[in-house]
C-alpha cells in the first residue's frame, strides 16, 4: 500500500511540475510579447513624430491625424487615438478576430508618447539637415512598428481596418491598403493636414523596413526561445 501511495505521489509531483512549468513558459511569452509591443510602440511614436515634424508633410494616416487637428485644435496624440478608436470599434463590429490586447495595448501608449515626443522635438534651419532627420524618422517609425508586429498579438487599428475589408471579401491587401490611403490622405487634406514628400517617402520605405524588421526579429533566439 506504501508502494503505491509513493508512485501516486510521485506521479502528481511530476504532473503539478509539469503544470508549474507550462504556466512558466506560458507567461514568459505573454511576457517578452508584452515588452516587444511597448518598446515597439514607443519607437515608432518617436520615428513618427520626428518624421512629421521635419516639415515635409505628414505619413499617409498622420495627414488624417493633423487635419483634426487642425479642426478641433486636439493634440495630434489625441486626434490619433480618437482615430484609432473608431478603426478598433470597426474592426470589432466587422471582423472580431483582427483585435487582440497587443491592439489596445499599443494604441495607448503610441498615442500618449505621440503627444510626449512631439513637444520635445527639436529641428534646424536647414532644410537638408531636416529633410535628413525626416528620413531617420520614417526608418525609426517603421523599425518600430516592425518589433511591435512582430509579437504577433494583435493588429494594429489600421492593420486590422486592411485585414478585416480583405479578408471578409476576398480583396488583396495592398489593393485595400492603396484605397485606404488615398481616402485617409484625402479626408486630412480636406481637414488641413499636410500632404508632401514625407507621404510619399513613408509610403516607399516603411514597408521594406518592417518587413526587413519583422524577418529578423522572428529568427531571433528571444523568440524562438518562446515559441
């Protein structure tokens, strides 16, 4: 009988250890998720702010962001967070699965360390010294934006407005992505936001440098560690 009780007790110690480090691992990648998503937010506030700021106009949404601005003398912070509400609220209605917590959670801090780095900035008097810290920023921005997606916890607003359009009705995505552009560039400019070279420069870097991010990241031992 003692035998037996020693086996069974043995038995459950292995499985509350096997438990106990299932809940560990389990939480080390929520963790290093977690982290890769704020530190991802806070570069690309940074990298967006000091891109916009150079005095080249603005990224395509951000055009969206200074228009309302512009109306509603909101911060440029607050005009993006009261967009990217109402794409979550969208996305949420239209296609539930695009939103996770790595959505909300990004969101609030991209929009108050928009807020935070846009009053701290600082430029020259020179237009080729700013059309240079313009290009820095939009590789800041789009290096950021890189590590963030690459925690693969939820889409970003407008990541999840594209998926949600293409996937519920079969469009391809840089078609979705194109046409939501043009109508985000549109609506800012009618709003008073500033279109210019950085659109456009935003619109030819960014994508090759998050995807250049987003490979190296995801090859990296952290995460592989964590899968």
């Amino acid at each position: 009988m003692k035998t037996i009780n020693f086996a069974v007790s043995e038995h459950n110690s292995r499985v509350y250890s096997l438990i106990f480090l299932g809940d560990n691992v389990k939480f080390k990648k929520y963790a290093t998720k977690t982290l890769m998503i704020v530190i991802g937010s806070i570069i690309s506030a940074y990298g967006i702010t000091l891109a916009i700021g150079a005095g080249f106009g603005g990224a395509t949404l951000a055009i969206l962001w200074q228009g309302l601005t512009n109306v509603t003398g909101m911060s440029i912070g607050t005009s993006s967070l009261i967009v990217a509400v109402a794409m979550i609220i969208f996305a949420l209605f239209y296609d539930r699965k695009q939103i996770n917590i790595g959505t909300i959670l990004y969101q609030i801090i991209y929009s108050f360390f928009v807020d935070v780095f846009t009053k701290i900035q600082h430029y020259t008097d020179i237009k080729a010294v700013n059309f240079v810290i313009m290009l820095l920023g939009i590789a800041i921005f789009s290096f950021g934006t890189g590590i963030y997606s690459a925690a693969d916890f939820g889409r970003g607003s407008y990541e999840a407005v594209t998926f949600s359009l293409a996937e519920k009705n079969g469009w391809k995505i840089k078609i979705v992505r194109m046409v939501l552009d043009i109508i985000m560039v549109i609506i800012g400019v009618l709003l008073g936001g500033k279109f210019g070279i950085c659109t456009i420069a935003t619109v030819l870097l960014s994508g090759p440098i998050i995807q250049a991010t987003v490979s190296t990241v995801k090859k990296s031992k952290i995460l592989k560690n964590i899968s």
